[in-house]
C-alpha cells in the first residue's frame, strides 16, 4: 500500500488580498490582452463557446464569464491509479504527493559518468522510483535518444509501464505517439473505457510564454481531454526573460496561462481531469541563465499552489530541482529548501522532485536516492507532533524520575521506530565508526544504495501475454533483454 497522505497548507506565502489581485489581474489580462493560439480548431471552439477571437491575428479573448464556468466544470480531485493495486494517488484539495519527472538529456550514472540518457536508463529509473518509498508516482524523467524519434513516445511510456506499477505521466514528441501510447494503455486496461474509468497514464502539454499555444500543443490538449485522461498543461515563465522580473508579476501571467490550459480542455470536455499547471523559474541577470534551483522559484510554486486552492484546482508544480552539476552541497540545500516550501504550502502533484540536476538537464541516479531523503523529512515535517496522553509520557516521566533514563522503558522500544525519521543516505554514527567504514560522503553513500536497489529482482507489471501482443501491435519497440544491460555506460560528454 501507499505511504499515508499528509497535508499541507500550513505556509501561506500570499494573503488573501493578494491572491485576489493576482486574479483579478489575470482576468484582465484573458479578457484584454488575450491569449494567441496557432491551432484552428481550438479557435473554432473558443468563438462557438462565447469568446472573442481575432481570425487574423490568431488571438483569443475569454470574457470572466467563461473562465469561471470553465473552472467550475473541472474536478476539484480525482483518483490517479498505477498499474499496481494500491498504489493510486488521489490529487487535490491540500494532500501532498511528490514524483519524478524532467524529460533530462543526460544521465550521470553509478560511474560518475555524465552521458546521453537511454531506454535502459529510463527503465533503470522507473525500477528506482518504483522501489524508493517516497516516490508517488513516476513522470517521464529521460529522453531516449537510442531510439527513433518516431518511436521514442511508444517505447517511453511501454518501458515505465513495464518496470514501475504507480502513475505514470509525460510529454509526447508527436501526434501518433499519442495514439500509440493510448491504444496501448488501453490494451492494457482492457479497453478505453476501462482505462477512462481507472486512468493510470497522462499527459503533459505545453503552453509558451507569454500568453502562446502552438499549434502542435494546442492538438495534444484537445487530444488528451478528448480522451478524457489526466492532463497537465504546463506553462514556464522565466522571470525577466519570459515574464516580468518581479515574482508578481510572473505570477499574474503564469496564472493567466494555468488557467488557458484549463479552460481549453473543459471547452472540448468538460469534467476532464486537468492541472492547474505551472513551471515557473528566475533568471541570472548576470549570465542569463534559467534558474530552477533558486529560492525565489520555491516561493513561486508556494504561491501557485495557493491560487489553485483558490480555484479549487489540483496543482502540478516543480521543486526539488537543482541547478548544480553534481549532487554536493548545492544540491542538497537548493532541493531541500523548495521542496519543503510545496509541502508545507499543500501542492498535490509535485514533480521534478527526485533526480534533476543542472536545471532538469541530466538525471542522476544518486540524486533519486538523495531526494528520496529529503522528500521524506518533507513527509516527517507534515505529519507534525502526535499530542496524546501516551505521547505526552508523564507516566514514564514520573516512573523514570530523576536522574534516571528511558533507554530501557517499553514505552521507548514502542515508538523508537516511528518517532523520528531515519533518511537512508546521511550517516550519523560517531566520526570514528564513520573513518573505519570507509568515510564515505552521502554522494557514494546514495550510489550504493542506488546499486543496491537496481541489483535486485525488478517487478514487472505487464504480464508476459500482454506484453507479447503489445510487441506484435508495436513491433518497434526496444527489448531491453537482447541490449546491454549495463548500469554504467562509458560513453560520455
């Protein structure tokens, strides 16, 4: 079974008032300034819906009518389920889920190697999250660039299926990638219908900023709520270059763009379980670098989430990435600090949360493990202080005495365990115990643990008759038994 479902909403980085004129301003924005959108038939319905749309420039007005009804039409939850029994999520109101995600280009491997990013790595990760506990659901982490491009959304997805059994999401390169994935997800289900019902796999499309939907990306999200399945429509302003330098303003446009996504897909079907999506991310002014391990970006995400709970809206939000090359120091304080700011603020589905280094360009397998520590402490945070009579302990207390101790008191051996929380990767014995073991850092304590993992038996989630009329359907897909096998891979960058 899952982990318990902690909830958030403790931290509140916008007051009332603020939220309110984040809204308002937004709203000005869809109604006057408008939104340009490069795919026809989203035009089409946006005119026959009650918008204003401007043919020749392409852009669409949404009078605050319709965004409302639009937002009111989508479901304020709903249940996410993995190929596993036990393992769905159930996304919204202020319950807390962590998971992957970052589609990165490279890969830094259990050799510290750092390399272009394969299907063995993508299947090496979904066993990874599949087996760290804090892992909630498992979003595309890789690009496989072993694979033909016109095979790399069906290959993907079949081997995320194959070696995790919790929700799995991700973008797609292109439009029959999206119908391959879905016939298969399908196949799996037992039929559309049954996968509508019980949806294990989603969709990640992107709206650009400022204010643009392309054409391909406006097909994928009517597409995808067409089909009725979950639905993230990720938006990205980067403060002074994509979006105003000030952090409120870049709230006000990524929230005018959220809610684009969600309007579109109530528009083509209303009910459609959709994000209310949101990647936002600074500049180094300096360098002009995209930033997406800086604190401020932290603090976006925690207001995000709190406009969604204002719209009553599942959030899809990105923290615990870091902007370092290598899981040091940088690392642990820059995942660790946004990470706990989405927790405490109650986002629901927070990805990019385990793996991602140098801004989501490369996926580290000891980052998975250093991240599934500190998701944890996240979790430990949220579940707070138990304040009952056993835990208030004056019997023991008074039992004990003073001057005496609890090592030996039953009432220490029944919640020693519980307590407190023990991350896998720190090491806390005595510094001597430590030399004599090795002295290790948490960067090799992470590998071997990663190693470990790995080297044990992987779950597989397709059975072998499902899985043979899978290949038969899609006979380009990658069997990773006949390549190597190897978790480190000598080619580097």
């Amino acid at each position: 079974m899952n982990r318990p479902v902690y909830e958030g909403g403790s931290y509140k980085v916008l007051s009332e008032k603020e939220i309110i004129e984040i809204h308002e301003t937004s709203m000005q924005i869809l109604e006057k300034v408008g939104f340009d959108i490069y795919y026809p038939p989203a035009l089409d319905l946006f005119e026959q819906k009650g918008a204003i749309v401007d043919r020749e420039a392409g852009r669409v007005f949404v009078p605050r009518e319709l965004v409302t009804r639009c937002i009111k039409q989508a479901p304020s939850e709903f249940v996410y389920y993995g190929l596993e029994l036990g393992k769905e999520i159930t996304v919204g109101g202020k319950k807390v889920h962590f998971g992957t995600g970052g589609l990165a280009i490279y890969v830094l491997d259990l050799d510290r190697n750092k390399r272009p990013s394969t299907v063995r790595d993508l299947a090496n990760l979904a066993s990874l999250a599949d087996k760290l506990e804090h892992v909630d659901f498992f979003i595309i982490p890789v690009y496989t660039h072993d694979v033909n491009l016109d095979y790399v959304d069906i290959n993907s997805y079949f081997h995320a299926f194959l070696h995790t059994g919790k929700p799995v999401m991700g973008g797609i390169m292109n439009a029959q990638g999206l119908k391959d994935v879905v016939g298969m997800a399908a196949v799996l289900t037992g039929g559309l219908e049954n996968l509508r019902r019980r949806p294990f796999v989603g969709f990640i499309a992107s709206i650009t900023s400022p204010l643009k939907l392309s054409s391909d990306q406006g097909k994928l999200i009517m597409d995808v709520a067409g089909y009725g399945l979950p639905l993230a429509t990720s938006t990205a302003p980067a403060a002074g270059a994509t979006s105003p330098v000030t952090l409120a303003g870049t709230l006000v446009q990524q929230n005018a763009e959220a809610l684009m996504g969600v309007i579109l897909s109530q528009l083509v079907n209303p009910g459609t379980p959709v994000f209310y999506s949101a990647v936002p991310v600074t500049m180094d002014m300096r360098t002009m670098s995209f930033l997406m391990g800086s604190i401020e970006s932290g603090l976006m995400n925690a207001a995000i989430t709190q406009m969604a709970h204002y719209y009553r809206l599942p959030c899809y939000i990105t923290v615990g990435t870091t902007d370092s090359k290598l899981p040091d120091a940088q690392a642990a304080h820059e995942s660790a600090s946004t990470a706990m700011l989405a927790a405490l603020s109650g986002g629901n589905y927070i990805h990019e949360a385990f793996g991602m280094l140098d801004g989501a360009l490369t996926a580290s397998y000891a980052q998975y493990v250093i991240d599934n520590d500190i998701v944890g402490s996240c979790l430990r945070t949220l579940r707070g202080i138990e304040i009952n009579q056993d835990t208030l302990a004056y019997e023991v207390i008074a039992g004990v005495g003073p001057g005496g101790n609890f090592l030996s008191e039953e009432h220490t051996v029944r919640y020693m365990r519980t307590e407190t929380y023990s991350p896998r990767a720190s090491d806390r014995q005595q510094y001597q115990r430590w030399f004599d073991a090795g002295s290790t850092d948490s960067w090799k304590r992470a590998e071997n643990i990663a190693l470990e993992i790995l080297s044990e038996p992987a779950a597989v989630y397709i059975n072998p008759a499902l899985e043979n009329k899978i290949r038969v359907l899609f006979p380009d897909l990658i069997n990773l038994n006949e390549k190597n096998n190897n978790l480190a891979n000598t080619e580097t960058v």
